[in-house]
C-alpha cells in the first residue's frame, strides 16, 4: 500500500505525471521499461459513470493521494474531466496522463472522491480505477477485472513465459477496456454540507470556511470480511483457497455526526496485500473471511466558519489474518444447475460473475452498518468442492462456470 515501490510504472513525461505508464503492472507482465504513447488528439476514455438525481446536476472529481499517513492532510487534485450526460446518466471521461504521479499507487490504481451537487444538496462517493494501456494507449479498467493481471505479472517466470502472457493480457485488456472502471454508482446523499476546495493566499476572514480538507488520523480499526462461502452436501467437504491475495474492492462509509454513529455507504476502495491461505476441508455449510484494517479519516476547515464535521472509514490493506463462520443456511438456488459426476469441482476463473456481498465487511457492531465487498475469482483465489458422488452444481446468478456464488445438491 506504501508509494514507494513504483519499478512498474515508468514515467516519460514530467515527474508530476502519468505520462508514459508502462502498461501498469496489471498489464506490464515484465515490460515495465516499455513506455505507453501519449492520446494526443484522442478521446479520453471512460473514467466511471453514475446515475444523477437531476439533470441539472454537477459532478467534480478528485485524485487522491497515495500516500498511507497517520497524520497530516490528505492532499487531493481536482480533475479536469470531459462528461456526457443523457437524462440523469452520466459519464466522466478522464486522460490518465492528467493524474499526478504521487496520485498512483502500486499496479496503476488510482482513488477519486466525486463529489455531486445539485439542487437536492451534495453528495459524495468514493472510488478505485487503474490505469492500464490497450495497444500503447492509456486507458481505465475495474482493479477487481485486472487484479489477475497484476497478479501474473508478479508471479511470472521467465521472458517466454511473460511474453506470453503479454499477448493474452492486451488481450484481456481490450475486452476489459469496455467496462472500464464502469461502476454504475448511484450517488446517494453522503454530504450534507457544500464544500470549497480551491486553496487561497488569503487569510480567511472571520466567519469564513475558505475550503474542506480530509486528515488522516491514527484510529485503525480491523474488520473481519467475508470473501466467499461452500455450501457442501452429504458427505461432501468443500474448502477456500487464497495462494496469492489479488486484493478486493472493500466498502466505505461516511457520518457527518461522529466517528461511530450516523455512517451511510460511501462508495468503494480497492487494497491487496500479500498473503496464502488455504482452509482445510469441510462438509460444514461456511463462509470464509479476512482481515481487512480500516483508518479513520476526518473533515478539517481551514477558516472559521459554519462547519459540518464529517467522518469516513477507508480500508488502507488486507492484514493476513483469516477466520471462518459454520453452520451457514442453506440457499435455495435450482434455476443455474449443471449435473457433476464424482470428483472435485472448483470455481477458479477470472470470466463471469465477481463474487460480491453488500455486507461482507462486519462493521456493523462498531458504526451500525456493515459494508460491501467485490472481489474476483482466479486460480489463485478459489473454492474447491471435493464430491463423493454425483451432484448439481448450481449458481445463485448464473451457471456455476460463471456464477458469484455456488453450492452442491443432491443429483
């Protein structure tokens, strides 16, 4: 999560830009040193879109800093986004080279705080993309679409092997290129007071709030979240595999009354760290879970004016820790069944369905809401059903290829 290992994001332009991203870690596969062209005269692409409550609303958007602090102000840089909007659904197109370098964390990923107004109030959302590049331009995709990406580029051996791979992930990149960081989000009423952001040389007179600012702080909270469940039958074990962690979009939630009371959902953050773990097998109906660290971060005036405080909790890294919930109910999924004869089953491909739980991270005893997380399904982050005789192996919303979430029953 720290800024300081950037050997796979190679900078041609100024040193306070994106310029020039080596397909970025999710894409380089062992080619950081190959520079991306820059998309002079080209459309920007698709940065996110969002459902607006009028049409007569606004959006701006920020870049976050990448920096990981216990203190201090969180510096942020408003965007100079391009947008199109047809009825209440907009679109924000963003060029990546825009984005400061000290904006970019490690595997092209970027945070944006997009911040609504409109003649209901503001609101705000939080949420991760990643810089990639398809064909030497750059571009966005959804980190949760590219986690196996970055992943294989880590874990790759030799120069044929990461050549290959090379060609398969522009490959992926192309189709991935589509969705972008697409995250359909509906701004929800998040903030309730306008904000101010552009900074001044002017001392703020009295009565003033001359701009909003996010300071870190040192309260860090570890929430156990929930990342996938087996729903065995009979005699049947099923287990959970995490071999190398490729990370996850994790809920945020934002009050604007104290720092454990009055949150709401506010969007999203994508962290990885690394870590294995595999569960031993079980014919226990299950959930499995991970250790997610939350930091506390809170709202700062500079001047002396009418100020609404407010307060957001945002995952900051993955903690190696794991657990286990039993004794799970039973779903009653029979639309998306496939029969299975004897043997071992396993969901373990990136193609289909994301598995995602609006409340899988367990907040709600601390601020009276749990929060959601999305994460992939890869080799290296699998279930593994283990039958011992003939099954059905059905999804909740698709066939089990390609579902979110599965379970056995009796054939």
């Amino acid at each position: 999560m720290m800024t300081k290992d950037r050997a796979a994001v190679r900078f041609t332009g100024s040193a306070a830009t994106a310029a020039g991203v080596a397909v970025c870690l999710a894409l380089s596969v062992g080619a950081p040193t190959v520079g991306a062209q820059a998309t002079t005269g080209v459309e920007a692409p698709v940065l996110f879109d969002a459902v607006l409550p009028s049409i007569d609303s606004s959006v701006t958007v920020y870049a976050v800093s990448a920096e990981e602090a216990s203190s201090g102000p969180m510096e942020t840089w408003e965007m100079q986004t391009t947008s199109a909007l047809s009825r209440t659904h907009y679109s924000a197109r963003l060029d990546p080279e825009q984005v400061p370098r000290a904006a970019i964390r490690p595997g092209g990923l970027v945070d944006f705080e997009v911040v609504l107004t409109s003649e209901e109030g503001p609101r705000s959302t939080w949420t991760t993309a990643r810089i990639v590049s398809v064909d030497g331009r750059l571009d966005w995709a959804d980190p949760v679409e590219t986690a196996h990406l970055a992943n294989a580029a880590q874990t790759l051996g030799s120069a044929d092997q990461r050549e290959s791979v090379s060609r398969m992930a522009q490959q992926e990149a192309a189709e991935l290129a589509s969705t972008r960081a697409d995250t359909g989000v509906l701004l929800t009423e998040f903030s309730p007071a306008p904000r101010t952001r552009k900074k001044t040389a002017t001392v703020a007179a009295a009565g003033t709030c001359l701009y909003e600012y996010w300071i870190y702080t040192d309260t860090y909270r570890i929430r156990p979240t929930t990342i996938g469940t087996t729903y065995p039958v009979g005699k049947d074990t099923a287990r959970m595999a995490v071999s190398s962690s490729q990370g996850a979009n994790y809920g945020m939630a934002l009050s604007s009354k104290t720092a454990y009371t009055g949150f709401s959902g506010n969007g999203s953050r994508f962290v990885q760290s690394g870590w294995s773990f595999t569960w031993a097998k079980s014919g226990e109906q299950r959930s499995y879970q991970k250790g997610i660290e939350y930091q506390l971060m809170r709202k700062a005036c500079y001047g002396t004016g009418t100020f609404t405080p407010q307060y957001v909790w945002r995952p900051v890294g993955e903690t190696g820790g794991v657990g286990q919930t039993m004794g799970l109910t039973r779903p009653a999924w029979k639309q998306y069944c496939q029969p299975v004869p004897e043997g071992k089953w396993s969901r373990d491909a990136s193609s289909g369905s994301a598995y995602s739980y609006g409340a899988g991270v367990k907040f709600k005893s601390l601020i009276g809401i749990d929060l959601s997380v999305n994460r992939n399904y890869s080799s290296n982050q699998k279930i593994t059903y283990f039958l011992k005789k003939d099954r059905s192996m059905c999804g909740n919303n698709a066939y089990p290829a390609t579902a979110s979430k599965i379970m056995a029953r009796k054939a």
